[in-house]
C-alpha cells in the first residue's frame, strides 16, 4: 500500500494494531503477577508495531519500501517479483496474480521472520537488541506519521529513544532471544488485519485449501472492509485505540 491517502491511514493502523497486541499481552502478564519491566513494555511495544508493517515489503509503494530510500525499495522489488513467481510455480491458479499479499502475508513469514530476530538478537546481544529496537521503532513512527519530512524527523527520533534505552537497559538474565517474540506477533497482526479487507490474505501458505496453496482466507464477507475505508477510519482505529489505552491504564495502575 503506498503511502498517503488511504494507505497511510492502513500503515497506521497496522503500527497500531501491533503496539496493542504486545500492550495487550503485557497487561495480561500484570494480571497474572507477572508485570513487565517498564523497558520489556515500550521496547516490546515498539518492535511489535515496527514488525507489523514488515510484511509489506512485498510492495514497492509501502512504506517498508520507502523507509531507507533506494535500498529498502530494490528490496521491496525483489520481494514482490519472488513472491510472484514463487505464487505462479506453486499454483497454476495464481500465475499472474502478483507478489503482495503472498508469502510474507503468512503464519509462516511470522515464525520464520521472529525465529531470525531471536537468533539474532540471542546471539548478537545489546548491540543487536538496540539495533533491531530502533530500527523498529523508527519505521513504526514512519507510518504513524503521513507528512514525508515530519515522518522523517519522528522516525528518527522514535528509533533513536527507543534504541538508546534498550541500549541502557540492564541486559535480560537470559538474553534478548525474546526481541524475536514481538517481531513476529507484529507480522502476524499485519497479515490478521489484512484478513479482515476484501483483499484476505493465504495465511495458511503453503498447505492446501480447496486445491490452492495461496487460498486466501479472511473475515466473513458482510463484515470485511476496504483498505483506506470509513470502516476502518472510524471504528477499526478508534477501537485499537480505546483497547491500547485500556492495556496501559493496566500497567500503570497501582
């Protein structure tokens, strides 16, 4: 989806919906008794919603692809023609369909893309946590923000706070494997809001349903919406909003 319009109200939604699902989680967790550090919630946070517009760098107008000018957006071009050529081999059915909304829009994608994270975060320790949180953080402000120049001073000082502070933080007993948790639940809340559009997404990719591979599956058709849409303007960001400042009233609440 590229940016501006109704496509940049999407990216927000998609920032948002993965701030929340991680928000969520943590207010659960302080339910429980087991309250996060004020650092797991907003490094968490902001993975999670970095990682939740991940999934479109299958589309060179998104804002994944813009996000670091000409070499994001070569990768963007490479991901969408692989996933367009990976979709026509596996199934004839799909030839010509594109590569968006394909492999990265997956459950697969999901594991895979936190499983790297994890490894790399594991093994690369503050550095990587800090580099992975900031860079993030920055391309969650990136779509927050529709103004080009605006969103490029606030991403820049979105990644920099957040980098800074998982630099900062005093380093997890047993590691920072789990940086990859959030990334993934960030991919899987991208490709679980895509599912409530006409569009769907094969998010069950690669087992086959009704003979397809990429069979799309998504929200029952009366309820789904349009990308951009009054539906999503009004209810779908106001709702995330609502349940992201519930889930964080939970955690600062005494």
């Amino acid at each position: 989806m590229v940016e501006g319009g109704g496509a940049a109200v999407m990216g927000r939604s998609h920032a948002l919906s993965g701030a929340v699902v991680w928000l969520g989680g943590c207010a659960v967790a302080a339910g429980l008794g087991a309250r996060p550090a004020v650092g797991t919630v907003v490094v968490g946070a902001a993975v999670t919603a970095g990682g939740a517009l991940l999934p479109d760098v299958d589309h060179p107008g998104s804002v994944v692809a813009r996000s670091l000018g000409p070499v994001t957006g070569l990768v963007a071009q490479g991901a969408a023609a692989g996933a367009a050529a990976l979709r026509g081999a596996s199934c004839r059915c799909c030839v010509g369909r594109g590569g968006h909304r394909a492999v990265t829009h997956t459950l697969l994608f999901a594991v895979a893309a936190g499983l790297l994270v994890s490894l790399v975060c594991g093994v690369g320790g503050d550095v990587a946590a800090a580099v992975v949180a900031g860079l993030a953080a920055a391309l969650a402000a990136r779509g927050a923000l529709r103004k080009r120049t605006r969103g490029a001073y606030g991403a820049a000082a979105a990644g920099l706070f957040v980098g800074v502070m998982a630099a900062a933080l005093p380093g997890p007993v047993a590691g920072w494997w789990w940086v990859g948790l959030p990334l993934g639940l960030g991919c899987l809340a991208h490709s679980l809001g895509d599912a409530l559009t006409f569009s769907r997404v094969p998010l069950l990719w690669p087992i086959r349903i009704r003979g397809c591979r990429w069979a799309p599956l998504g929200m029952w058709a009366p309820l789904r919406f349009r990308t951009g849409s009054a539906a999503e303007l009004f209810l779908v960001v106001p709702a995330l909003i609502v349940l992201g400042g519930i889930s964080a009233w939970t955690l600062i609440a005494p």
